[in-house]
C-alpha cells in the first residue's frame, strides 16, 4: 500500500505541474459581460445588473448555461457573467474574496454557510445519484457485500478495506461517500490512506492500480461503472440525502436581494424546462462536459439526468431548504472535519424566503 500510494502522489505532483506550466487557471476561464463599473451590463440600450456567478464543470451548473443560452437572465432583468472554478473547494476559497455571488454547491455548502457567511436560498436539484466508490472487479472488497446487514447493497468489510489507498477530491460530497462508507464498516479515515485529486485524475489512479478505490463524481462514475469496476458504496447505498442548493456570498445576500429573486425565478425556469426534455438535457449535458475537458459519453449524461433530477418549480414548495446540508454538517462535525462550534452557524444562514417570493408559495 505504502508503494503505491507513494506513486500516487507522484503522479499527482506531476499532473499540478504541467497543469502550472499551461498558465491556465479559473479566472482566465470566465466568461465576461461586466462592464468597468463592476456593476451593469447593457443590454439594447438598457443597463442590467449584473451577477457574477459560480460554476463548475458539473451537471448542478447547467441551469446557468441554460439561462444564458436561452436568455433568461436578460428576460428576468440581469446579466450573468460566469466565473469558472474546478470544484466547490476552489469556490469556496474565492468565496471569501467576493470573487463570486451566486453559485450551485452540494457538500461545500457546509463550509460556505459555517465559515464564511455565505446564505443557501434553494435547493435545485438531487445530488445522491452517480456519487460512488469504485473498485476494481477482483479487489478483495469487491467480493464482500452486506458485511452490515443495515446497508446490504453496501460492499467491503473492515479486514478487505484497512489500509486501502483511496484516490477523491477531499472537501467534497465524494469526501463524505468515503467517509461515511468506512463508519458503515467500521473503520475510520485514520485506517485508510486518502489522496485529493480531481475526479479525471482519480479515475486515472484507479485504472492505473495506483489506487485501491476512486471515490468518484458524475461522469465519470458512470464511465468507471460502465467498464466493470464495482460500485461499493453510493450515497443511495448510504441512505445518505443530498440536494445541490443556491449559495450566495454574505455581500450579495444583505444587498442584492432583488437581483437573487430574479436569479431564481430564471434558474427555476431552466430546471422546468430541462426536466421536461430529458433529451434535450442529456446532449446538452455532454456539450458542457466536453466543452469543460471531461470526457463522456451520452449514454451516461442520459443515466445522469435520469438519476439526477433537477428541482422543479412545482416540487420546491415540498423542500426543506437547508435540511441536506444540516445532515452534512452534523456527519462533518463528527469525522472532525468541521469544528463543533462552527455548526450552529448553518441553520441561521439558511432562508427560504428568497425562493418563495420567487415562485409565490
């Protein structure tokens, strides 16, 4: 184990340093619209508001690229313009330099809301679906499944999983799918070796032998399933629920709300339409992958519209807004990755009106 997590990281340091080398980053990514005033954008003579929002290269971020293509935004009377990060760890470090306003978070949002300030106002879609840890057909714990009868679809046991090399983007809800598969087995992070990477990068790992188990995100979940490697655990497994929610940063949440309201009116709008067209969502949902570096097929952006709903207009109103990320929270507090006097701090930056002036219920 300690050989090939060795080899790991050395597979990881040199993937950061070519990745230092290209100059690339995530604001040479964004696509502009704001204008010198950092305040408007004009749009046939009329000047909008403009919001900066968030988003990753990852299925809860295609509303906005809806809102965009189909102009939504102009329509509710604001102007997006999109700042691009890799993942919600990276969006939450530019949280707190007001690097964006609105963004889309599943498990990052515990941070968002406890640290730094930041307000969920909706839940727009359902994260369980495509959040696996994968191993390979012949690993030890691909052959023991049900070892605790309360998660029978669940696979490892303490003895085939102890000291595995598991490869996942830390910090994330694929985080807590690790963490909360080894307390279903018994065991703790300390028993096992955890590597952060990107999801690409993991998957790499995994097909390489240079990891034991890939915790591993949509597409690519899909993509590993699809070539045999064993799903041992899943948030469904888990009986883990998970929604994707609307963060916005403390500063735009006490002066902007107004603009928040059309956001939403506009990001509910893109989830009615692409629920009602799931194939139009699935080619869609592959162009923003491609377009994004990740490599799919449409065959699993289809599995992932289908095992993934969005947040209708017409289900929001039976949502507890906020309920998913107190679950996460509380499961954070307990694996030590939050501190315990932090966690008051998600209920009070939680607020459900925002969202319900927006679709009058």
């Amino acid at each position: 184990m300690k050989k090939k997590l060795l080899a790991l990281l050395l597979a990881v340091s040199m993937v950061a340093g070519l990745a230092a080398c290209s100059g690339g980053g995530a604001d040479e990514s964004a696509a502009t619209t704001e204008d010198a005033s950092g305040e408007t954008a004009e749009e046939g003579g009329e000047e909008l508001p403009v919001l900066k929002v968030a988003v990753m290269p990852f299925l809860n971020c295609l509303p906005v690229q809806y809102m965009i293509e189909n102009g939504l935004d102009e329509a509710n009377g604001f102007k997006i313009e999109t700042v691009y990060f890799a993942n919600g760890t990276a969006m939450n470090e530019a949280l707190a330099a007001d690097q964006w306003e609105v963004g889309t978070l599943s498990a990052a949002a515990v941070n968002s809301l406890a640290i730094y300030g930041a307000y969920c106002i909706a839940d727009i879609g359902h994260s369980e679906g495509g959040l696996y840890t994968l191993a390979s057909a012949d690993a030890p714990m691909s052959q023991v499944k049900g070892s605790n009868p309360s998660y029978p679809d669940v696979y490892g046991d303490a003895e085939s999983v102890k000291g595995a090399v598991i490869a996942t983007q830390t910090g994330t809800i694929s985080h807590l799918n690790v963490n909360k598969w080894l307390e279903v087995l018994g065991l703790t992070p300390d028993d096992v070796e955890i590597v952060s990477m990107d999801y690409p990068s993991a998957y790499q790992a995994l097909i390489t032998g240079n990891c034991d188990v890939a915790a591993l995100n949509p597409p690519t979940s899909y993509t590993a399933e699809s070539e045999g490697y064993v799903v041992t655990s899943s948030l469904s497994t888990l009986d883990v629920p998970q929604f994707d929610s609307v963060i916005v940063s403390n500063k735009a949440y006490t002066e902007r709300r107004d603009v928040l309201v059309n956001y939403l009116k506009a990001f509910f709008q893109a989830t009615d339409a692409l629920q009602a067209d799931p194939e139009m969502a699935a080619q869609m949902l592959l162009d923003w992958y491609t377009s994004n570096g990740s490599e799919t097929t449409l065959e699993a952006c289809a599995t992932e519209i289908e095992t993934r709903p969005f947040v209708t207009s017409e289900e929001a109103p039976s949502i507890t807004i906020g309920e998913s990320v107190e679950v996460t929270g509380e499961f954070w507090v307990e694996q030590e990755l939050l501190e315990e006097s932090r966690f008051p701090e998600i209920a009070t930056h939680v607020d459900d009106s925002l969202v319900k002036e927006a679709l009058g219920f």
